[in-house]
C-alpha cells in the first residue's frame, strides 16, 4: 500500500472518530438540557443502563444505549428544543395532552421511527411501522434499536367514561432492554387485559377520575400483574399517596413523582 493510501485512511479514520466524538457531546449536552427533570436509573441484566426521566403528566423520557425514546411529547410541559433527538416517539393517542405536534417536531430528526394509534397517525399525517407508513395497532411487536415495543390496550370501562378513550382505539405501550420490561399504561382503567401482563420491572398508571382510574382502581391495577416498581402517572389533583398506602404489603415499590 502507497503511503498515500495510508494517509488517506487514517484522515478518514480520524475524520469518523471526530464525527463520533462531536455526535456523543452533542447528545450528552442535550441530556444536560434535560437534567432539571428528575430521573431514577436501572441496569439490565448485561449491566447497561437505562435512564426514565420524569417530565409531566403523561410524558416520559427513556434513555438506553445512546438512544432517546419520546413518551407523548406535549410542549406546555418542556422546552423540547433542548433535548436529545428522539429515535423512537411513542404516541398513546391523540388528545391534546398527549399528542402535540409542535413538540414532535422538536425531536423528530431524520429516521425517527414514530409509533401512534390509527387516530394519532391520522392528525399527525406520519406514523411508521417497521418502515410502512401504518398505525401500530395493539398487539403488533416493533423491534427498533436496542428495544422491543408492544403496543397494548387501553381503555375506559365504566359506564359513560368511555366517551374518554373508548375501547379499541388507544394505546399503552410494554417496552423491553435487553429484558428490563417497561409498561407505560397511557390512558385507561383497570381493563382486564392487565391480567396477560407478565414479568413487568416498572410499571406506570394513570390515576386521575374521571379520565382514567381511581386510587382503589388503581391498586387493583397494580395488583393484577405485580410490577416490581410502580410509578403512578397523569394523577392532576389526586391525593397520590392514598395509592402507596393502598398498595403496602403487596411488595410492589411504589415510587411517586412530579406527573401530575
């Protein structure tokens, strides 16, 4: 080989490191943006590390293998602008409070794969699947980066609640890194369905009447499928720890934060 087409490899090997190098600041600093929400942080059973950081209401960040899944982005919650590109949006349905464009925009970036309810793909006009322009529907598996997504039921079961989120409509989402499984509810009741989930490390549910569950529903819930760590979400004025009361001597940690 020339010393010329050494050369020409090592600039262009010193060329990729930088690039690499400048990608990794940028995404660290954006997550520095993202440091005034508070975050717990868990490590899978090979030792990487996943990071939930705690927005508002129903939204979420998870960090995981230098990848940023969005939860139901809404701006009136965060500057959007200051955090991390997104490479995964995931989209429970499509009320305000949940789905808002402007906030997508924000993260969105070239190859963000976007997982929505048929609803929520219809008004935002995107909604991908394995690459093919359709909504997820519950029960479809996605495999995108390091992650497993299925998107679940989510629904209102008491008499005229369900003008709220009716049955076959919405979505929860179960999420699982290398075997860390994630369930994020979004807006439902103690639907039946709970009773199918199995081996859930962290769980969140919405407790906030009449939109979604009661404390006593709530419980039953949790009850239903044993999480090892619960995080009640999208509660607004609910007395929350009534919820880690309901719950003692169940063995599920009930951690509560700031998601009204």
């Amino acid at each position: 080989m020339s010393i010329f087409a050494e050369t020409l490899i090592k600039n262009r090997e010193i060329m990729r490191l930088k690039s690499c190098m400048l990608m990794c600041s940028l995404f660290m600093a954006s997550l520095a943006s993202a440091s005034n929400f508070a975050s717990d942080s868990f490590k899978t059973k090979s030792g990487k590390e996943l990071i939930i950081t705690f927005i508002k209401h129903g939204s979420l960040m998870l960090t995981y293998d230098n990848h940023s899944i969005q939860v139901d982005p809404v701006s009136e919650y965060a500057d959007y602008t200051t955090f991390p590109k997104a490479d995964i949006i995931l989209i429970t349905h499509e009320h305000g409070d949940h789905l808002d464009p402007k906030a997508i925009q924000a993260v969105e970036k070239s190859g963000t794969e976007i997982i929505a309810n048929e609803n929520s793909q219809k008004k935002l006009g995107k909604g991908k699947m394995t690459g093919k322009q359709k909504a997820v529907r519950a029960g479809v598996i996605v495999v995108l980066l390091s992650a497993a997504v299925v998107a679940v039921p989510a629904y209102n079961t008491t008499p005229g609640r369900d003008k709220y989120h009716p049955r076959h409509r919405d979505n929860g989402y179960i999420l699982t890194f290398d075997g860390l499984r994630v369930y994020i509810a979004g807006d439902t009741e103690d639907i039946p369905e709970m009773k199918d989930l199995k081996d859930i490390d962290i769980a969140f549910l919405p407790v906030n009447q009449p939109y979604t569950m009661t404390v006593p529903q709530a419980a039953k819930a949790a009850k239903m499928f044993s999480p090892k760590i619960l995080y009640p979400y999208h509660y607004g004025d609910t007395k929350i720890g009534e919820l880690k009361d309901a719950l003692k001597g169940s063995g599920i940690d009930v951690r509560i934060r700031e998601l009204q």
